[in-house]
C-alpha cells in the first residue's frame, strides 16, 4: 500500500514545487533568509496560581469586566478553554446571552478568545472561550512602564525648576531673581533658601523603584521553555 502511493506523492510536489517557480526569485530569496531568522518558538509558561492572587491581576480584570468578569477569566484559567453554554451553565448565568456582555469586556482587551465552529447542518455558531494569561501579564506590565514613564518625565520637570524662597515672608523667587538680588528677599531683606525640592524627586526615584519592583516579581512568574 505504502509503496503504490509513493509515486502519487512524488507527482504532487513536482506540482507544487512547478507553481512555486512562477513566484519571482527576490521573493523567494526573501521568504527563505525569513524563514532562517525565525526562531523556533519558545513556549511560555505563567504560573497563573499565584498571578491570580496578586492584588494588581485582580484590579486589572475587574476595573475591565467588574466582579462577573474577573470570576469568568478565573474559571477559564482554570478549566481552559469552554464552550459558551456550558460556561454559563457552569457560573450560574440565568441566559447564554448574560455572559456575552462580560465576555465581549475581557474581549476588548485581549483577556479571553474565542473560536466559533459550526456544528453539521446547523445554522448558528457554537462559540469556545479561553483565557489569555500573557496578555494579563503584558497589560499590567504595560501600565507600570507608563506610570514609569510619567513619573520620570515629571522628575525632570521637579529638576529643573530651581527656587528660592523667603523665610520670613514667604515669597518665591526663580534662580535669577534670586541673583539680582544676591539671593536676598527684595521685600524684607531676608537672606533667601532654596527650595527643597529634592524630597519631591526622593519620592518619585522610589515610586519607581517599587514600579520596577513589580514588574520583576510579575515576571518571574513567567517562563520560557
Ligand atoms: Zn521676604
């Protein structure tokens, strides 16, 4: 059996490798050296136990989908991926159309997927969710990077005003002011401080050091294999 569809086969890639040759060579020179520099890809592990239990996983997913919907997410991570009814079944939703709304929420963040498949000769289609537990990571990630970003742009804003400022009347004069006046107040000759500002950029530095903090400990629950 084997060796009468040997010659079938045969005939099939000489087709193939016929249809290929009307593609011009740059192309195919281009989608070989693409292929070479494509590396195999790395299965991504999470330990999605202890990422559900962080305070931030479970804000994130309610502020997008409120209780109903982190409770979904929870049971998908868990269960993997289900058909639609039988998760509504599962978490108690009066309709199959009641869990929609939820679903379409974490939907419009990446948080679950769906495929829909059509079963025989019937018109409608059966709809099977699942989590996305990288994308939970990756969002959370994504917005401590953002405050990070923020924060830092603000420090520079703290860094670069330089004040001085009156003791005794309270006043506050720029650097240059200060100079034209050999840094005393030109109201009541108070010899003039400068403003300390450098309590307002120690606590930013530390937000964002705790920013980093979190971003680390949220990657270490995920690994590459
Ligand atoms: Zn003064």
């Amino acid at each position: 059996m084997a060796k009468s569809k040997a010659p079938i086969r045969k005939q099939k890639v000489k087709n193939r490798s016929k249809a290929k040759s009307k593609v011009s060579k740059k192309a195919m020179k281009k989608s070989a050296s693409k292929k070479k520099s494509i590396p195999r890809p790395k299965k991504i592990i999470i330990d999605t136990g202890k990422l559900l239990k962080m305070e931030e996983s479970i804000k994130f997913v309610t502020d997008v989908a409120g209780e109903k919907g982190l409770e979904i997410f929870e049971y998908l991570i868990n269960k993997g991926e289900m058909e639609e009814n039988k998760l509504a079944l599962a978490l108690k939703f009066e309709r199959a159309n009641a869990i929609r709304k939820y679903l379409y929420r974490l939907y419009s963040k990446g948080l679950v997927s769906y495929i829909k498949t059509r079963k025989g000769s019937k018109s409608w289609y059966t709809y099977y969710w699942s989590a996305n537990t990288q994308r939970l990571v990756f969002l959370i990630k994504e917005s401590y990077e953002d405050e990070i970003k923020q924060t830092k742009k603000s420090m520079e804003l703290n860094k670069a005003e330089d004040f001085y400022v009156c003791g005794t009347c309270n006043r506050r004069y720029d650097i240059n002011k200060a100079l034209q006046n050999d840094f005393r107040c030109p109201y009541c000759g108070s010899v003039l401080d400068h403003l300390e500002q450098s309590q307002v950029i120690q606590d930013k530095q530390s937000r964002i050091d705790f920013l980093n903090d979190k971003i680390d400990k949220l990657l270490k629950l995920v690994k590459e294999k």
